[in-house]
C-alpha cells in the first residue's frame, strides 16, 4: 500500500509542551510541496512558519485555528490520492505519539483529536458518529442520564472543534439543520451553545441560564496566554511573595532628559534608565541577582534584565544582557529593537529567556503603583508606577516614581530587598553617573 505520512505538532526547545495552530496555509486535498509553508505554530512566545520537508497530498487535518495539541501528536496526515479513506482514518485512529499514548493527551490538550472518528482499540466504525444518533451511554461517569438528556444528532462529514463536539454530546443537541459559522459551515462551541438554546436544552457549557440581553464570544487562549495563565498561576502558589514600597525623586533624572532633548540628541526613555539603575543595584547588592532553583539559590555575576514588553495577547519579556556593562544610550537602542522585534513576533528563544531580573513598567498607563508576580526562577520584579508631582515638607513640588520591589522570601529577606531599592533609588537620584 502507498505510504501515509504522519506530520506532528513539532518541539523547538526543551521547555515546549504543546503548541496552538494559529493558521493553515494548505487545504485538505491539497497537493503541499517541500518547503510550502503548511501551517503557522504558535508558543508560549513565538509563532514559527513551518516548511513542509517533503510534498505530498494533504489528507486530513486533525485540528482547526486556535486548536493546542501536545508536542508529538498527530495533526496532519499527507498520502496519495489512491490511498482510500478509509485507510486513511484507520491510520488516525491508530496513530500514537512518540511520547505519549493515543487518547485524550494527543489530541487539542483537553480533548480528543476531532478526525478520530475511533479509537485505538478499534475501527472507525465502531463509534458512528454522522446519521443517526449517538449513545451516550459511552461518554463516562459524568454523563447525563438516557432518560434526561436527548441523544445528540451529528450529520454525517459534520466539521467541529472537539469542544464542540464535546458540548453536543453532553446535551443532546440536534445540529441536523443548523449551519456552523466557520470556515465551511464549521461548528464552534458557540454555536452548539446558540443551537442547545433554540433547542430548550442547556445554554451555555457551565449549565447556566443565558443572559437574553447579553451575548457573549468564547475566546480560546493563545499559546501564549496559556502559558501565562500556567507560569503566573503556579508561582502564586509556590512562591512566597513579600513586596517591599518606596518612592524615589526624579526631579534630577527628567532634568536630565531635558538637556539631552535641547541638545537634539537621543533621549533615552525612563524605562532606559530604570534598567541601568537596576543593573548597577544588582552589582551593589548580588544577593538579589539570583534564581532559586530545587533548593539552590544561583547568584549571578551579571545584570540580564528582562523588560516585560506588552504585545497583542499578552506580554514578552525581552532580555538586555550585562546592562550594568552598557551606557543607557545603548541600553535604549537595545530595547527599541527588542520591543519592536517581540511586537512582530521576531524574537529568538535566547532572546527571551535567562533573565536574571525583572522589570514591569505600567507608568505609562497612569498607574501609581502595582505588585507584580514574580517570574520563577527570578528571585525578584521590580514594579514601577506614573510619575506624580507631590508637595515636600517645605512647601516645594518634586516628581516621584513609586517602586515595589516583589521578593521571594526563599531566597531575599526584607534587609536584603530594601538595601536593593536603597541602592536603587542612589542611582535614580543621580543620574550623571549611570
């Protein structure tokens, strides 16, 4: 028989575990050829182009745009047209990941693979899914009784996501006359929600009366916004926070700014020289500029300040590597390419990663001050606020920045954070000499 070619959600670096699709560029019944882009994979930081190896006809496509699947599971099968389909099923009802077993884990994480009309343990067939109704008696434990929910009506070749169909079988939603609004007449977990409602079945997924007045949009989590969510989410829970305040003067360091921009020359931003500061602290008091890793703290020799950079869909966090060893007119030409590069998803891994600190500058929004989640292994963040104008004891205005510095308490004690800001707020204060 002709050969049929699995293509699988691919691994770019040790620390990726899945991957979301973000777009395909070849149809079903598409003849791909070597180096064609198919399909553009996105990270928890980066989206990549992925070149097909070789050409071959596209067969299947198991997931859909937002779709996450795990590294290694089959996402795409490519085979010659005289490969009959039934064929071609069996091989994705067959299919097992390198690392993993065939099943829930292999397909968008949370589901199963949509065009896995079976299981491993048998044919295609042994599950129906387009015609006629479906038993629910094989959804689990957690399935709605035979005598309370309807059985769920799938037209045959019906195209859904897996939540989707999740959705449906749960409620015993009839899709026999309804159209989905996706590519293709593709159902959404939207409309099996819109279809259960007309249908006087369960509203929306959580089993929650729907607001009449108020309509809603489900929106999948990027990759990257799902590693946020993963990262951020796990390091509330293991680790212990403290958060140390001050303000600091910057009446001296925007004076500054202000003789170099009637000079006509480059003018660094504040957040520049917030990362200079920062560095040349760290040099002052290591003890900050560590990791804590398996119950080891790593001190590091150099300031990598890693900048959180905003970007549609959450946030980057750009490293300036030695900043304490650059002018901060290099440190702002650094970040301009930096920043612009993360926004056009440009960004190299090592560019991003191995940060030995933090910094999030909200200023720029008019927030006053804010506690930030620290970054693991970073044992520190440093939150900078606006810039505001407050009245001293003898009666004269200056501009201030509040600072909060968030520590984790495994590796930093509070003397130790607040000698950091100390140092912090001397270099600030004095700008002539970052």
């Amino acid at each position: 028989m002709s050969e049929i070619t699995a293509f699988t959600m691919p691994k770019w670096g040790i620390e990726m575990e899945e991957g979301v699709i973000r777009e395909w560029h070849a149809e079903v019944g598409q003849t791909v050829n070597k180096g064609d882009i198919l399909v553009v994979i996105e990270t928890d930081k980066i989206a990549n182009e992925v070149e097909l190896e070789y050409s071959g006809l596209l067969r299947r496509r198991i997931g859909e745009d937002g779709d996450v699947f795990k590294v290694g599971a089959l996402i795409a099968v490519f085979a010659p047209e005289d490969v009959p389909d039934g064929a071609v099923d069996a091989f994705v009802a067959d299919f097992k990941a390198a690392d993993a077993g065939f099943g829930v884990d292999d397909g968008p994480a949370g589901d199963a693979p949509e065009a896995a009309a079976g299981t491993a343990d048998g044919p295609a067939e042994a599950h129906p899914v387009g015609g006629y109704a479906l038993d629910l008696d094989g959804l689990g434990e957690g399935a709605p009784a035979k005598t309370d929910t309807p059985q769920a009506v799938l037209p045959a070749g019906i195209s859904m996501s897996p939540k989707a169909k999740e959705l449906a079988l749960a409620l015993g939603v009839d899709l026999t006359d309804v159209t989905g609004s996706g590519r293709n007449g593709r159902f959404s977990l939207q409309d099996v929600e819109q279809a259960a409602k007309a249908q006087g079945l369960a509203a929306n997924a959580d089993g929650d009366a729907a607001d009449e007045e108020n309509s809603f949009e489900t929106i999948k989590l990027s990759g990257m916004r799902r590693a946020i969510a993963k990262r951020l989410s796990e390091a509330n829970r293991t680790i212990p926070h403290f958060y140390l305040r001050r303000t600091v003067g910057l009446d001296a360091l925007l004076a500054r700014r202000q003789t170099l921009k009637d000079a006509g020359g480059t003018v660094p931003s504040i957040n520049d020289y917030l990362i200079k500061a920062c560095a040349v602290a760290l040099q002052q008091v290591p003890d900050v500029n560590v990791h804590f890793v398996d119950d080891t703290i790593r001190r590091f020799a150099h300031a990598d300040i890693a900048v959180a950079v905003a970007v549609p869909g959450g946030l980057v966090t750009p490293v300036v590597r030695r900043a304490e060893a650059k002018p901060v007119a290099e440190i702002a030409a650094a970040m301009q390419d930096l920043a612009g590069r993360a926004r056009a998803e440009k960004l190299a891994p090592h560019e991003f990663q191995g940060g030995t600190f933090s910094l999030s500058n909200l200023g720029m929004y008019g927030v006053t001050s804010f506690d930030a989640v620290i970054n693991p292994p970073m044992g520190a963040i440093l939150a900078a606020g606006s810039i505001e104008r407050v009245a001293r004891e003898d009666g004269r205005f200056e501009s201030v920045m509040a600072l909060t510095l968030s520590c984790d308490h495994r590796a930093i004690d509070g003397a130790l954070g607040g000698r950091f800001l100390a140092a912090l707020a001397a270099a600030l204060e004095a700008p002539e000499t970052l």
